[in-house]
C-alpha cells in the first residue's frame, strides 16, 4: 500500500549548537524560517529497483502570533496586523476565505495590540510556509508513491493536535500537496484526524498516562534540575531586568523554569521575525542574539527536554506516541 501519513503537532524546536565553520542553524534568526522553502528535491539515482511503499512526515505548525498579551518590557507599544478572513484563505478553500477557528470575540480577551490578531493565531506567512511544504512533499515524493490529484484514504492520511493553528497549518499542507481541492466536487473531501486532548498521544499528557506528574515532581526535585536551575540564575535576573518583570524571574523553583524561558523567546520572536506581522521591530539593545540563543536552549530543556532525563519520563511522555510510531 502507497502511504502518505503527515502528523503535525505544535512544539519548541531545539536550535542547533555552535559549530565550526558555522551552519545556518546557529544563527538566531534561523528561528524565524524566513525562507520557508524547501530546495528543490534532488533527482533520484541509480537503478537498485528499490521501490518506495511509505513516507510518514512529522510536523510543526506554521509561524503564528504571540500567545500572550501581556507588554513584554517597559515601553513595548509593538502592533500586530493578522488578516484573520485569510488564516484558511487560501484559493478555492472551501471556509469561503474564512477560518472558523479565528473569529473575532466580543470583549477583549485574547485580542493583541492593533485589534487584528488574536493569541496564538497562525499568521499568514505561516500558512505560507505549509503550503510551500506540501508542494515540495508532492514534488518529492508524488511521483513515487504513485499519488493521484486527489488520493483517497487510507493512501493519504492527515493527523493533528486539537489546536487551531495546528489543524490550521494541516490543512494548508494537505493544499499545498494538493492543488487540485476545491469546493466544486462535495466528494473532494481529505479528512483531518484531530486527537482529542484528553486522549492525544503525541504530546506529553497525564491523563493518557497518570504516572507522569509523579515522575516530573522527581525530575524537579533532581540535582540535575535544581544545579541547572542555579547555573543559570544570572541570566533570569538578566531576564527580569529588560522585562521589568525582576521578581518574577529572581527564583529558582524548578517548576517555573519553562514559563521564564519560554515567555522572554516568544517576546524575541514576535518583534524580530519577519515572519510575525509585528511593528516596529525591535527590541532592547541587551536582547541581543547570543542572549536569546541562551534563552531557547534552556527553554528546550526545561519544556521538552525533561521528558528525556530519565528513561522512565520518557515511557511516561512518550510511550503511546512510539508505540504509535511502530506500527507506521
């Protein structure tokens, strides 16, 4: 049987370590995925008979808004612009060029600054990105899979996380893969499975696995966790002072860890890259790039890579999810 099986969930992505001569994964702005477009495929070659049965992709959502609203330093008055009525809106889609995951709400809540975006919300260039992505999985591997225009499950199936702008950027890889989709045909219909969260095995969840909280209480309460937390306490306090939010970050409580690193990243994130329709884009002079890079690999750390510290954590996060895996 000719698979396609693309899985696409919402996660950190690790950048990579420094290295000489220095590959573009080193620098800060790598992040961004500005370019994002893959190379053209390379021509297959040689004449093994060799046939390809399966491809299974793994995913990560488009670039997206800021998921919180709060100002990320003193003086931060950045605006964001989201053409909402486009987060589906690509050609023929049949939402009518609008996403019913994003529409707009009543009161305040959730709506960044510039009353156009709301939190979390998949940008445009990032249904850009998802589309560029499946064009360049059809190219790849259309041809050798024996893929029609519009295949029919099983051949193809898609897979999600229950988040909007996860389903959001699926759908724009499915496009993106096949051009041919349109509102025309009430039969041209490819299906997303969306996980319920309760249930979901590709994320880290102690409702799938109870023993989980229990297992990351040790891990917090590990030398390995609480050295780290220490080491590290010069750059929260770094932190603290460009947020002006200094209590917050003069702590070294385990638990906290993921959200004091991840906040100061997604502030990064949001007023460099081109990417995130934010203006002006600009941050502090002591945000520098060597800074961020530290702040995203301790994020890394203490949001995924503690799922990885002890082989009992990771059968407890990732289990369901490689067992899943084995039978692809």
């Amino acid at each position: 049987m000719r698979i396609l099986a693309p899985s696409l969930f919402g996660a950190l992505t690790a950048l990579g370590a420094a290295q000489a001569p220095p590959l573009p994964e080193d620098e800060a702005t790598y992040y961004c995925n500005s370019a994002m477009m893959w190379d053209a495929p390379p021509p297959r070659q040689g004449d093994s008979g060799a046939q390809l049965t399966r491809v299974v992709v793994f995913g990560r959502h488009g670039s997206r808004a800021p998921v919180f609203t709060l100002p990320c330093w003193p003086g931060d008055e950045t605006s964001y612009t989201c053409k909402t009525e486009s987060s589906f809106g690509f050609v023929n889609s049949r939402f009518g060029g609008q996403s019913p995951s994003f529409k707009r709400i009543r009161d305040k809540r959730g709506v960044l600054a510039g009353a156009s975006c709301l939190e979390g919300q998949l940008t445009e260039p990032g249904v850009q990105m998802l589309l560029d992505s499946g064009i360049r999985l059809r190219e790849t591997y259309g041809a050798a899979l024996g893929l029609a225009d519009i295949p029919e499950e099983p051949e193809v199936m898609f897979r999600s996380t229950d988040v909007p702008r996860v389903y959001e950027s699926a759908g724009a890889l499915a496009w993106g893969m096949f051009p041919e989709l349109s509102n025309d045909d009430p039969f041209d219909v490819m299906s997303i499975i969306v996980a319920d969260k309760r249930s979901d095995t590709m994320i880290p969840s102690a409702t799938v696995c109870p023993g989980l909280d229990d297992a990351l209480d040790e891990f917090y309460e590990s030398s390995e966790a609480e050295e780290r937390a220490e080491l590290r306490f010069s750059v929260r306090e770094s932190i603290g002072e460009i947020t002006g939010y200094t209590p917050l970050f003069r702590t070294n409580d385990t638990k906290q860890m993921w959200k004091l690193y991840t906040f100061p990243g997604e502030c990064w994130v949001s007023h460099v890259c081109p990417t995130v329709p934010s203006s002006p884009k600009t941050v502090p002079p002591e945000f520098d790039e060597p800074l961020f890079k530290i702040i995203e690999r301790e994020a890394v750390y203490w949001v995924n890579g503690r799922y990885s510290t002890t082989r009992k954590l990771q059968r407890l996060a990732y289990g369901p999810f490689i067992e899943v895996s084995g039978l692809l």
